[in-house]
C-alpha cells in the first residue's frame, strides 16, 4: 500500500493488485470462506486469467476533493465535496447506508 502526501495531508493512495491466481483463490477460501466449488463457479474466470501470466500491476486513486480542500483553504473536506453527508453520517442524495438483508448477511459471514 502507498500513499501521495502534500503537506501532511493524503491526496491519494494505492497497492498493487492481485496478480497470483493461487494467493486470489487464498483470499477466497481462507479469508472469505467462499467454498472452492463456488469459487470456480462465481470466479473461474478470473482465476483462469490469473494462472495464464497476469502481470504484477497497481493503481492509485487522487483525491480531487482532498486537493481542492488544499487549493481553497479549508480545513473540512465537506466544504469541498459534492455530495457530503449528514451529521448522522447519511447521505442524503441516495439515502445510503441502507438495510442489507439477512441472506447477504449470512454469505459474508456478517451474521450470527
């Protein structure tokens, strides 16, 4: 994982990606709990594409929000975003966060 600082503040960050099909099928057996049945159903493809030579590969996401807190001055990102949430931590354009059902829950292992 990487960050871009300016002035102590984050502007961006980023990791390099998955790019090994043995340590991607890892994530999902052992981390996820996704059985290796529905692994090769749900993300056989990927894992195909993974063990025919993907190449190391990473990427990295710039603020423009935290950048333009910098440009205007302003020591509050929600001055600066479009959309910034409620105190209540809501955002008010989607409604979000909303209910997930209990079945999503349950296949995440989020549930009891």
């Amino acid at each position: 994982h990487y960050d871009l600082v300016c002035n102590g503040m984050e502007l961006g960050g980023g990791s390099v990606r998955v790019h090994n099909a043995d340590m991607q099928l890892h994530i999902f057996e052992r981390v996820l709990g996704i059985p290796r049945e529905r692994c090769r159903a749900c993300f056989g493809h990927l894992l195909d594409a993974l063990a025919s030579g993907c190449p190391p590969h990473a990427g990295i996401a710039l603020g423009m929000d935290r950048l333009m807190s910098i440009m205007c001055e302003t020591p509050s990102l929600s001055d600066v975003i479009a959309f910034p949430k409620s105190a209540a931590g809501n955002e008010l354009m989607t409604g979000a966060p909303s209910q997930v059902d209990a079945a999503t829950l349950q296949e995440y292992h989020l549930a009891a």
